[in-house]
C-alpha cells in the first residue's frame, strides 16, 4: 500500500513538472518571437 502511494504521488509530481516545463516552453517561445520582433523595428532614442 505504502509503495502504491509513492508512485502515484511521484505520478502527480512528474505531471505536474511536465506542465511547468511546457508552460516555460510556450512562455519562452513567446517572448524570443517578441525579441525577434523588437529586433526588426528601427529603435527610436526614447528608450
């Protein structure tokens, strides 16, 4: 019983950091292509 508990509670743990890492993926993903697109637009002095 003990050890039924443990593989469901490591379960739970490795889905959960599963959906952290595909949050950061999604997450930085989203802000290279807002860098990229920063890059193309001439800087204006106004920083």
């Amino acid at each position: 019983m003990k050890a039924f508990g443990l593989v469901e509670l490591m379960d739970k743990e490795w889905r959960r950091s599963n959906e952290e890492k595909e949050k950061i993926e999604k997450e930085r993903q989203r802000l290279i292509q807002t860098v990229d697109w920063t890059n193309e637009v001439p800087r204006s002095g106004d920083d």
